[in-house]
C-alpha cells in the first residue's frame, strides 16, 4: 500500500494522553468564558500573546519533550501534538511562543552548546523566551540554499553583514536562529559553506525594519545585519553544517496539526451558524470537510509516532503539509458558498470576523514553511521522478 | 491466522494468479477458477468468519488489509462480498458454505420480506451475482443463507464490468436462518459494506499511483521522461496525497468495524472514510489518466482495472454526498463546540 513509501502508524491514546486532553480543554474552556481570548484563524500565526504564553508554560505546555535540566517535562511528542492540535482548533493565541516551543529549542536542544541550552530553553519552557526565523533572504526564496548573508571569522566571533527578510515576530523575538554563509557559494556544492547561528536581537549592528502583511498586521520583517559581531559560542552545531541542520528543522516544522488546523474556527462557528438542522447541502459540506480534517489528522499523527521514534520523516511531512494547507484554503471557499455572510474583522458575530482571518491569512498558508509546488518536488524525488 | 502470514499470503496469491489477463478474461464472463481456489484453499474468503463455523477465523483488521489487496489488484470476482457474506452470516452464528458468496439487499430502496419462512421482493445491483453460489441476506430481522440458483436472476453490469445483477427472492426458502443480534440491521450492513469499499479504494489508488509513476517513468516524449517534466510531477505527488488520505481513512474505518464500534465515533470515522476515499478516487483517477494520455484511455492498457473499480466502488453502500450528509447531520445535532471532541473521537456522548 501507500504504507510502503508513506508509513502513517495508528497512535493510539492512552489513559495519560486522554486525561491531558481534557485538561487543556478545561483551560481553554475557562479561558473562553473568562474573556481570556477570542478565538481565530492562524491563531498560531498570527496572535501574538505573551500573557497566554506564560499561562501555558507555568501549566508545562511548552518544551514538554525536552529533559526537566532545561525546563522541559520528559513527555513524548505525541503530548506536544495534543496541546497544540488543542489550541490551534481553538484558535487560541500560540504565536509568541510558537517558533521557539516548535523548533529552534529542538534545534537548540540538538545541536546547540551546554551554555545555550542552559541559559535559554528553561526561559522558552516558562512562556517567556521567543524565537524568529532567519532563514529567507531578499533574493533566496525557494532556493534557500542560495543565502548571502556572509558571517566573517574575526577574533573571538563573526561578523554578519546582510538581510534576512519575513522573519515573523522579529520585532518582538528575544533571538533569531539565521542561516548564514561562511564559506564562499560554491556551484558544485550548493549545501556547503552554509552555518547556523543564535542571534541575540537586541546586539548593536541589527536592524529590524517591519513589513505589514494584507490583514495589516506587523507579522513579519526585514532583519538588516550591518557588521553585527557574533560571539563564538553562539555559533549552533558545527560551522559549515547548517544545511543539514536546517532541513532536519524542516521536518518538525512541517508535519504539525498548524498544517491542516489554521482556519478550523471557521468550521465551527459555520456549525454554529447553520444550528442544529442544517439543509442537505450545508450538512454536506460540514461533512465533507469534517471528512478531509479526519484523515488529515490521522496523517499527521502518524508523523508524530514516527518523530517520537526517532524517525525523520521529510517526504510524509511534505506530503502532509501539501494536502493540510491546501485543504486550509478550500474549508475557507466551502464555507463561503453556504453563508450569505460578509467576512469582516470588526463584525459583531464570530463567524464573520474568523471568516475575516481565513480569507486574509489562507494565501500565506501554502507559502510559509516551503512552498507546495517545493513540496511536491519533494515528494515527487521520493517517487523517483527526479 | 495472524497478520502478517495474511497479508502475504493474500499477496502473493493475487501476485501470481491476478494477472491483468485474467482481469480482462473475467470481463467476458470466464471465472478465474485458479485465482479463487487459492484464495478460498488458504482460508482468505472466510477470513471474517471463525474456525467452528467453518472460516478462517483472522481478525477482522486483517480481512481489510486482505481487502486493500484485492483492490489493489482488481481480483475479478466476489472475494470482498464473500467476506462481507462471511461476517454477515457469523453475526447470527450461522456456518459458512464454502464457495463465492454475495449480500443483499444492498440498494437503500429494496424492500424484502419473509413470511412463513418464505423470501419475497428483490434485491437489486447484487455484486457478482452471477457468480456467487450462495447470498447472505438480511431482511425481516434474519439472518438467512439463501442458494443462489433459487433466485431468478436478471443481469446487470457495474461500470467495470462486474456482475451487479438483480435478484428476485419471490418465494424462496433461505437454507439457513437466525435472528439478527440486537443492532445488527440494514444500516449497520450498509456502514460496513462501505467500510469494505474504502478498503478496496485506498488499494486500488496506492496501485494507481504506483502504476502511474512507472508509466511516467518509461514513456518519453521530448527526448526524456515525462516524469521529469514538472507538470507531471506535480499531479503524481497530488495523486500520492489523495492515496495515503485514502488509506488514513480507510484504516480508521477499518478500525471502527474491528472494534464493534458502531455509535457515533464509529459511524463518523466510517461515514468520513467513505467520503474521503470516494473524493480520492475521482481525483486520483482523472490524475492517472491525464498521466497515462491516450494509451491509458484503451481497453488495452490495464490502467481501467483500477480506474473503473474505484468510479463503482465510491458510488456502491453510498456516495460521497451520502455519507457528507449524514456526518455533517450527526456533527450539527452535537453543536459546534462538540465539532472537534468530535473530529477527535473524543468527544463525551
Ligand atoms: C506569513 C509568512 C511568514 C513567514 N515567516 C518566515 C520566517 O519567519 N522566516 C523566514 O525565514 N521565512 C519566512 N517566510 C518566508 C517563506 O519561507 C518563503 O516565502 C518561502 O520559502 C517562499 O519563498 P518566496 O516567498 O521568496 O517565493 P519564491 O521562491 O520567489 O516563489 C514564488 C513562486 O514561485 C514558485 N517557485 C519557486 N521555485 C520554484 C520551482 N523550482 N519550481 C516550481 N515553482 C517554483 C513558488 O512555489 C511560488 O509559487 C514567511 C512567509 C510567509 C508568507
């Protein structure tokens, strides 16, 4: 079957998973009836709450796999994937936090100095420390390989000179995980001479310039590096090894429930709206998609069980982001054809306003993390097509 | 019988005696008489019913790994009704005969009843009929084992050219009889002929997708391999999609029918396995033709054996509109905040 090329394990929950489960339903529950957040599309994009950070770290809802010495709670992914699938349907706002709990503390965890991970991940674990993603460039798109931003060996550290672009949250991040080159391109070996380093946004020499996005919003920005001096110990993992790095970074980022979850409020609050006896039509619909996020699901947990063991699997997770994202933006054009409604940020009923988030943050979706046209490169290599 | 020793046994059985000759030979009405007998010899067509009643006795997730081969290979002849037959007739602890088997009714509208022990009404659209020596029936709240030969038959085709014939059951008298265990209705037979054709459909996409790479692969036009244009890349990754959905889908199905679940977690994870597996046969079929161009479009390339299954099997125990509707009707009687406890199967009723 599929399972020989694209293994999907079953995962099952046990009593600990479930008990989990409903604690953080209880949370957000709470959380809704106290005012404690509206819920949104591309929550975990797009709102930016430190006070709800912290009120997931002191509950141990973030670095949950990491070891207790840097904060962590020892839990397996699938933990993680329960606390997250649970606020990304809620549409609760996850994305102070997101990068750092997501990838640059695994990253960190895996690659980085004792000193770093001590100083650091315990801060992320409380809700507290945040992370930008330095990897895109003006001019390096798709073709990530082809960064260059230039690190400089000079006594007792670099210097950086350069520009990344779209790093989402810079503004508002403590540190930037930035690929940088360190050797001089070389056409036969694109991957070479590339490394990673931990930025300390706040040091002399840095420059972040906003952008806003279609919605208006300061998401992302442009990161100008003017001869900024970068310690020795903040280089991450080994100098000249960043492309592995990086793409081993990549699986982690694109298998999660964040994939296919980004405008299920919309679902909801179309379920709201249509009552409890909907027309034929509508409950097709609602069925259809309810149908679509199901096996979506079912897909992306598989992954899950594959990372926790130990397994890297970049094909199935490009394979699953391709299928999630796209579905992101048809759950958006599907309720749009039931509804006479008028999607608006400041509309009084929900529906409208989460339909606002959809329509205005869908067309980043299958663009941020790789595009799908460089997702299905992916997986068409695996296929034996290239 | 245990999982493994299943799988194999049932690939390498459809390996070896389900060539695509004997596809096309069974279109035109010659029984692929080797192929069942190894199938039946090994215990494969009664593998949903247990060893005293004359089955094989595997577990239930086994037979729906059996029956994602048989879709992959497009085994021309009744294996997944004999199974379903098998289940059916183990529900009411009636012994299975040997042989092909169907059931019916399987139309929604088909009304059949039994008085004074004998049959009346007909089942229409029948799978293999034709071929099948016995049918397992439900009907009046029995469960009866009726002779095929009993019943007058008028034919029918699915569009893959398999028997789906009419059978009318006026005044026949079922060999076997037992009444339905609490819950076992025309509906649960429904839920798990569709669970069995989700099967069938996630094994003939992933052959599909197989099938098309290697085509894509070994046809070059412009001097190289269609597969290396983009283009064509881009569908078969589409298609690969569609087919592990296909699969993540069915299997939970699959799960569902193992576990003897049938309220509202059960019914959901197989409403949506009908309905997803459905949409990916018809996008995972467009896409292969497309792929295959002409040459997929002749009755002599193979490409139909799946194509053409998977356009009948996500119309058969109902369409992806059925099944939409009746998960979009159970998700807006819980209410919007029960909407993800419910996409989750964890949800409280
Ligand atoms: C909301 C948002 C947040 C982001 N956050 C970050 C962040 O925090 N940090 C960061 O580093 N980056 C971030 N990005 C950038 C993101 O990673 C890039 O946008 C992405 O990699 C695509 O690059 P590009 O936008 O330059 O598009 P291009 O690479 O210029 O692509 C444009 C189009 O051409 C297509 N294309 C390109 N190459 C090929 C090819 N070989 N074959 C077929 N089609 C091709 C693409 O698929 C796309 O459709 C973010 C982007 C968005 C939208």
């Amino acid at each position: 079957m599929t399972g020989d090329r694209f293994r999907f394990p079953k995962v099952e929950f046990g009593p600990e998973e479930r008990a989990l489960r409903e604690e953080v339903r209880d949370f957000i529950r709470e959380e809704r009836a106290s005012g404690g957040f509206t819920p949104m599309a591309d929550s975990w994009g797009s709102g930016w709450s430190p006070e709800w950070s912290r009120k997931m770290g002191a509950r141990g809802w973030l670095g949950m796999m990491w070891p207790k010495q840097y904060g962590g709670g020892e839990k397996p992914a699938l933990h993680r994937y329960i606390v997250t699938e649970e606020m990304v349907s809620a549409g609760a706002p996850c994305a102070a936090h997101w990068v750092a709990d997501r990838q640059s503390g695994p990253l960190l965890l895996r690659y980085g100095a004792e000193e770093q991970r001590r100083s650091i991940l315990p801060r992320i674990a409380a809700g507290e420390c945040y992370f930008a993603i330095g990897m895109s460039e003006p001019d390096s798109g798709s073709d990530l390989a082809s960064v260059r931003t230039t690190a400089t060996k000079v006594d007792g550290g670099w210097t950086i000179n350069g520009r990344k672009i779209w790093s989402s949250g810079a503004h508002r991040s403590h540190y930037m995980i930035a690929l940088v080159r360190t050797s001089p391109r070389d056409m036969k070996a694109r991957h070479a001479g590339l490394t990673q380093f931990l930025i300390d946004l706040k040091a002399p020499g840095i420059e972040i310039r906003g952008i806003r996005n279609i919605a208006g919003e300061r998401h992302f920005n442009e990161t100008v590096f003017d001869d900024a001096f970068v310690p020795d110990d903040m280089v991450i993992g080994e100098a000249g090894d960043g492309w592995r790095q990086v793409t081993s970074e990549l699986a982690i980022e694109r298998s999660g429930p964040e994939r296919f979850l980004s405008t299920f409020p919309v679902l909801t609050e179309l379920v709201r709206e249509l009552g409890p006896e909907p027309g034929e039509r509508d409950a097709e619909t609602v069925g259809a998609l309810a149908a679509r996020t199901m096996a979506l699901r079912r897909m992306s947990l598989g992954i899950s069980r594959l990372l926790d063991e130990g397994e890297a699997p970049e094909v199935a997770a490009a394979l699953v982001k391709d299928l999630g994202t796209c579905f992101e933006g048809e759950l958006v054009r599907e309720a749009r054809n039931l509804l006479p409604a008028t999607a608006a940020s400041q509309s009084p009923d929900l529906y409208g306003k989460v339909l606002a988030d959809g329509v205005l943050h869908v067309p980043s979706s299958t663009i941020r993390g790789g595009t799908n046209e460089v997702l299905k490169g992916i997986v068409a290599r695996e296929l034996g097509l290239r | 019988m245990s999982d493994r020793i299943v799988l194999d046994t049932a690939e390498r059985i459809l390996a070896d005696l389900c060539p695509p000759e004997a596809v096309n030979d069974a279109e035109t009405g010659v029984w692929p008489a080797a192929l069942w007998e190894a199938l039946e010899e090994s215990g494969l067509t009664l593998a949903w019913v247990r060893e005293e009643l004359g089955g094989g006795g595997a577990e239930t997730g086994d037979g729906f790994g059996i029956l994602k081969a048989a879709g992959a290979w497009a085994v021309p002849a009744p294996l997944a009704e004999t199974l379903l037959a098998g289940w059916l007739l183990e529900q009411g602890g009636l012994a299975a005969p040997g042989g092909p088997m169907t059931v019916a009714p399987v139309g929604p509208a088909d009304a059949v009843a039994l008085e004074d022990g004998v049959l009346s009404g007909t089942a229409r659209q029948v799978p293999f009929a034709r071929q099948a020596g016995h049918v397992a029936l439900l009907a009046a709240g029995r469960i009866l084992l009726v002779e095929r030969e009993a019943c007058a038959l008028a034919p029918g085709t699915s569009l893959a050219g398999e028997a789906r014939d009419d059978i009318a059951l006026d005044g026949v008298r079922p060999l076997r009889s037992a009444p339905a265990p609490e819950g076992l209705d025309r509906d649960r037979l429904t839920l798990v002929g569709a669970a069995v054709r989700a099967a069938q459909m996630a094994g003939a996409l992933s052959r599909l997708l197989d099938q098309s790479v290697q085509y894509a692969q070994e046809r070059e036009q412009f001097g190289r391999p269609i597969g290396r244009f983009q283009a064509v890349q881009h569908a078969l990754a589409e298609l690969a999609g569609e087919a592990a959905a296909a699969e993540a889908a069915a299997d939970a199905a699959g799960e569902a029918v193992a576990a003897g679940d049938f309220g509202p977690a059960g019914v959901a994870a197989i409403a949506a396995a009908k309905a997803r597996a459905g949409e990916a046969a018809s996008k995972g079929a467009a896409i292969a033709h497309q792929v295959h161009g002409a040459m997929g479009f002749t009755y002599e390339h193979s490409l139909h054996h799946r194509t053409r299954r998977l356009w009948c099997w996500r119309d058969e125990f109902g369409n992806e509109r059925v099944w939409s509707v009746r998960l979009g009707r159970l998700i807006a009687a819980e209410g919007a905040d029960a909407l993800w406890p419910f996409v989750t199967g964890s949800h409280a009723a």
